[in-house]
C-alpha cells in the first residue's frame, strides 16, 4: 500500500517545475496520467546536449511512471476530453503562463465547477500577481529574480546560476507540499481548491534566513566567496592536492582535535581559532592557514583524518563520484530497477522515506501519446468516441 494509492493526477505541465511535481506524486503511490501537445509534447523530450543521445535527462527523470495522452487543448474536441479525464482527476498540474488555461477554457472556476473536488495545482516564473505575471520564464530567471544568483562566485566575478534547476526543483516542492495540504482539507471538508506557487516565490522562501536578515538590517549578504555571505566562520571551500572539500566551521570542542588533524598541535589553545565564529581579521589569517595547508594532501586523505578527528566536512563530489556511494543506494536515493528496454539501469529515487507506505520510483518514461487510447476508454469514451477526436485533430 503506498501513501496517495487511489488518487489520480493529470499533468499538463512541461519541463520541470510541474513534471516534476507529479513525478514526486507518483512515487508517493498517485496514478499520472501526462497530457502533451500531439506531434510535440513536453519540450522537456528534446533537452539532450547532442543530437545522438536517445533521452533526455530533464524528460526521463521528470517523467518516469506516467501514462502519456496527446490532446489539443487549442481544439474543442481536446477541451471536452479533458473535461472527462477531470471529472474523474483528484489533482491537476500546469504550469503554463497565468492566463493560458483561461484562454484555452480551462480556469480552475470552469474545471471546479465540473469537479468541485478537483485539486487545481499552478506553477509559474514570477507569480500570478503583479506586472510581470504573464511573462514566460524558466528556472535561471527565477534564480536571477529571487536574488539566489546574486549571491554566488565570488566579489569582483560575474553573478552565476546554480548548476541545477534548483528554482524548478523547489517550485516543484512548494507545488508538492500545497497539493497535499490541499488534499487533506479535501480530506475534512470534501471540498478541491486552487493551489498557486512560482518559481520567485520559492527562491524567496529558499532564502528566508538571508532574506529576514537583509529585512531586519538593511544589509545586502553579498556573494558567498567560497562560504556563506552571512557566517563569518570556517565555512568555506578549500583546495586538496587533487579537488576540494567543504568545511562547516570548527566549533570551540572541536577545535583542538582539528589542530591535531592539520599537523598544526601548537594552534590547539589558540584563543584566537578556537571560536566558532573569529574575528574579522582572525577569520581571514584562518582561511590564509587551511588554504595553504588542506592542498598538501589528497582529498581521500583529508577526508579520513577529518573523519578520525570528529570534525564536519564533506569531499566536494561530481555526479559520477555522487554515483558511486554506497550511501546513495541503501538510502534509497539512487535505485537499481530493471528497464525493459536498457535492463537493469540506475535511477534516481525518491528523497522522502516513508516506513509504513514506502515510495516506489518509476522506471519507463512514457513514448508520446503511448496511452491515449488506453487512457480515454478507462475515462468512458467508445472506440466511436475515439475516432471522432481523431477525426477533428483532437489527438
């Protein structure tokens, strides 16, 4: 038994903030149903760096599970298909430009009133409020908008984005976490209702501790210049003889210990380090010391006598050394499944663990429009109804 088994989503969002989102409902146990534009689909199918690979990351990893339908949204015969499939839905997913649905029929008013239990989930760039609501965007936009981007690299470099969707991902969340309170208070009342999140908002909200302290103070962080704009201790990325890794402060308990670990003993006691949080100029003799003494040796090497010493840190990894630990697996977050088609394959898994109702990912990202009839005759249409649509280039 999984946690959402029974509930139905249909997903008609594109690339990663909305996909996403219903890809998280599923692993909870959800039933998605993912409705594209015929002979397009998810634009998300097309991000691949070179014409020769045969998936794209974006699409199989935010698509996993699901069943595709085409439908025209821009044809009646669409719009009265997918009036049938939300009859029949608990959760609806997009997240197009405030506005489109309403163009094309389908506002939450119009759905809601066929399906008054119908969760209605929006995701957009810049929020439905406000002079630059119907403007499109993407993930960058909402990282440069929300001020994240404003804080990376280092003073006198050029401001960088993430190099993750990361204002996609935690559109998706904040759309996750609405959908299910959402389908709680269905629980209690019965009663479907809207459920709005964007991009801007989530980067704000990402940034609450940063963004209070700049509302309380006045003061703009700044760039993080290899730690955090706000923590003025050894939170920094330093250099190893053959990569890097990070540190997380070294609080006053530890600090001997951390001495010892640097072949440094005779800092041990030095009132000046072994504070959390040294003084401005202190702080910066701090940084001068590891930055010279951590690339004398290997990353492994730091690692283990860090390890041995107590201390905080963690080996800055690419993706194929994330793909390599242990941890990752047995946690459930990278899953070995066998693929019918690339046999047994890597994925990668749901974050939350639950012990009773335990997540499963999926496996098969759907072909475009794979399901549509298999999808429409469970909805109630005849293989007559089917035809009709065809007919008028409703799929």
């Amino acid at each position: 038994m999984t946690a959402l088994a029974g509930i139905r989503v249909l997903d008609l969002a594109i690339l990663v903030q909305g996909p996403q989102a219903a890809a998280m409902l599923h692993d909870l146990g959800a039933s998605v149903v993912k409705v594209e534009l015929p002979g397009v689909g998810d634009l998300g199918r097309y991000l691949r760096t070179s014409p020769d690979q045969a998936a794209s990351g974006f699409f199989e990893g935010c698509n996993r599970g699901k069943r595709s339908v085409t439908l025209d949204l821009r044809r009646p015969g669409g719009v009265r298909a997918l009036f049938r499939l939300v009859e029949q839905a608990d959760v609806l997913i997009h997240n197009f430009v405030p506005g489109t649905m309403e163009q094309w029929g389908l506002s939450y008013e119009v759905l809601a009133a066929r399906n008054p239990r119908l969760i209605y989930a929006g995701g957009s760039t810049f929020g439905s409020q406000g002079p630059d609501a119907t403007r499109e965007g993407a993930d960058t936009l909402g990282q440069a908008a929300g001020g994240l981007m404003s804080t990376t690299g280092s003073d006198g470099e050029a401001p960088t984005a993430v190099g993750a969707v990361i204002a996609d991902h935690i559109g998706c969340q904040n759309m996750v976490t609405g959908i299910l309170a959402a389908l709680f208070h269905r629980e209690r009342t019965g009663e479907g209702q809207k459920v709005e999140v964007s991009l801007l908002g989530g980067q704000i909200w990402a940034q609450c501790s940063e963004m209070t302290h700049y509302l309380l103070h006045g003061q703009v962080p700044g760039r993080s210049n290899r730690g955090h704009p706000l923590i003025k201790g050894l939170l920094r990325v330093v250099p190893t003889a053959d990569g890097w890794i990070q540190l997380v402060g070294v609080p006053q308990h530890l600090w001997p210990a951390f001495a010892e670990a640097i072949d440094r003993p005779d800092l041990a006691e030095d009132a000046r380090f072994r504070v959390l949080l040294p003084a401005p100029d202190d702080l910066a003799e701090l940084c001068r010391l590891v930055d010279s003494i951590f690339p004398t040796r290997t990353t492994a090497e730091w690692c283990e006598r860090l390890a041995a010493a107590g201390q905080r840190f963690a080996p800055v990894r690419d993706y194929a050394e994330v793909a390599a630990d242990p941890g990752a697996y047995l946690n459930g977050y990278l899953v070995e499944v066998d693929h019918p088609e690339r046999g047994r394959t890597t994925v990668v898994g749901n974050p939350v663990q639950l012990s009773a109702t335990p997540t499963v990912a999926g496996v098969v990202a759907p072909e475009l429009g794979q399901h549509t009839e298999e999808v429409l005759l469970e909805a109630g249409f005849s293989w007559e109804d089917i035809a009709e649509l065809r007919a008028e280039g409703a799929y």
